[in-house]
C-alpha cells in the first residue's frame, strides 16, 4: 500500500472537509451523468462536437475542481478554490474571447462541460448547505452518498465502480483547457490530473485493506459522523435520505437550465448577446 498516496487523501478529503479548508469530494459521477443527460438535449452539432472530443467533455464536466488537486497537500489558496468562489461569468467571459480567437472544437467541448458543472454545482450546493446545518453531515459525505444513489439507479455496484473511464487519459483534454485557465500552465493542468487519478482510484478502491484503512483515519481524526459514506461502498446512509430527495429534484430540474445557459453562452460567442444572469453566480 502506498502510504503517501493515502495520506495525500486523507488530507484532501477528510481534515480539508472537517477544518473547513474549501475540498471537498467532487461529484464525479454525478458531473457525469449529468453531462450525460445534457449532451442528449442539445442540437445535433453540438452533440458531434462532445463525440469527437469526449476527452475534453469529460474534463470540462469535473469543472475547476481538477485543480482542487494541485499539489493537494499545501493549506494555501488554489484557483480551483478561488474559481469556485467568484461569480462564473468572469471565466466565461475569457472563454467567450479564446473561442471567439482560435474557434477550438475541444475548447468549445470543455466549456459546455465546464458549464455542466457550474450549472450542477450552483443548484445543489445551497441544497447541500442546508442540510449540512440542519444534520451535521459534511458536504463530501453528502455528495458522495448522492454519486453512490446515482450509481445504484443506473444499475451500477458502487463498491465495484471504477473511476477511471470518467477521466481522461492523455494530455490533450489539458491542453484544451490551458487558455481558459490564465493563472494556470499545462504542467500544473497535468499533475493536478495525475493526482486526481490517485485520489479517486483511491476512494473508489475495491480493495478491502484499502477501505479499512482509510475508515481507521477517518476515526482517529474524530471525523466518524461527518466523515460516514466517504469511503466507496458503504451501505447507504439514512441520515442523508431527505437530502438526496431533495438532490435529485434538483438534478432533474437543471438539465433544462444548463441546455439555455449552452445556447446562451453559444449565442454570446457567435455574436454580441450578453451572458445569462444565472452566470453571475458562483459555484457554491
């Protein structure tokens, strides 16, 4: 077993989400499927641009939080952090002036993903704070009980989930994503990647020694009640039932919301229409 990369989990996932540090488990299936379910509601150009570039879609779905994992033992501030609290429609607008230059087909696929993200994650977290409050559960507990909710829907064991087909393989996906990304290089797009890929294969391990050892940390860092259900393949967790009710109206409702913010934003690159007022929101 590799402690560090254990550690580097252990860090990220749980003392980050117990202090408040701003990490916390993406959704990634979640981001997924829902990337999913919006690329069936575009128009059929769109659709073939997202094909031929599945790579750079399925980046552009895990949105900023790519670089939540930039040398993810450091406490400082990261863009991945610092994206998530600003409004989206500053990124966006530097969006519209890179496709507008270079016209890019795999950047133009990234940032409908990207959108798929911000849409997804802009609806659900003030739903995931309330519930925070209300029960004392941790925001990644409540994501990932929502990814493993998701996964059993669609007829997926959750305890034998692989991560690795929602993550890009090669560099080209970072290599369209590095214009949008001014105070990024492609070498930081690039580790934070690699380090995404041993964060989750971690997480999603199913490999009982691996479990074990993550819920023995988990414990020792008094984090057993906020911390239930990080681990992949636990048994459901009651505690977050109503949340996930909850959840799931939201996902529903947002697909037709991301397909206008598309369009929208689609609009704003081929001509003079401003961005939708729903991007001056942040992440959160």
């Amino acid at each position: 077993m590799n402690a560090k990369l254990i550690y580097l989990v252990y860090n990220q996932f749980i003392v980050e989400s117990k202090t408040g540090g701003g990490k916390s488990l993406p959704g990634l299936y979640a981001h997924f499927l829902f990337g999913l379910k919006v690329k069936d509601l575009l128009p059929e150009e769109l659709t073939h641009v997202i094909e031929n570039h599945k790579e750079e879609y399925l980046l552009g779905l895990q949105g900023p939080d790519l670089l939540f994992y930039y040398h993810p033992l450091r406490r400082k501030p990261v863009t991945g952090v610092k994206i998530h609290w600003e409004p989206a429609s500053g990124f966006l607008k530097n969006a519209v002036c890179v496709l507008r230059e270079d016209g890019d087909e795999g950047g133009l696929a990234y940032i409908i993903g990207f959108i798929c993200h911000f849409t997804l994650d802009s609806g659900c977290h003030p739903v995931i704070r309330d519930f925070m409050q209300q029960d004392g559960l941790s925001h990644a507990a409540i994501e990932a009980e929502f990814d493993r909710l998701l996964m059993r829907r669609q007829k997926i064991d959750p305890d034998r989930f692989s991560p690795k087909p929602l993550i890009p393989k090669g560099s080209g996906a970072t290599a369209c994503a590095e214009p949008f990304y001014p105070d990024a290089v492609r070498r930081q797009l690039d580790r934070s990647l690699l380090s995404m890929r041993c964060c989750l294969s971690i997480l999603y391990s199913p490999r009982k020694t691996w479990k074990r050892m993550l819920k023995v940390l988990i414990f020792i860092a008094g984090f057993s009640k906020k911390g239930k259900g990080l681990v992949a393949g636990d048994a459901p967790d009651p505690e977050c039932s109503q949340a996930l009710d909850h959840l799931l109206f939201v996902f529903s409702d947002a697909l037709a919301t991301a397909q206008e913010q598309i369009e929208n934003f689609l609009s704003a690159v081929d001509g003079n229409a401003p961005l939708n007022a729903r991007f001056s929101r942040n992440f959160e």
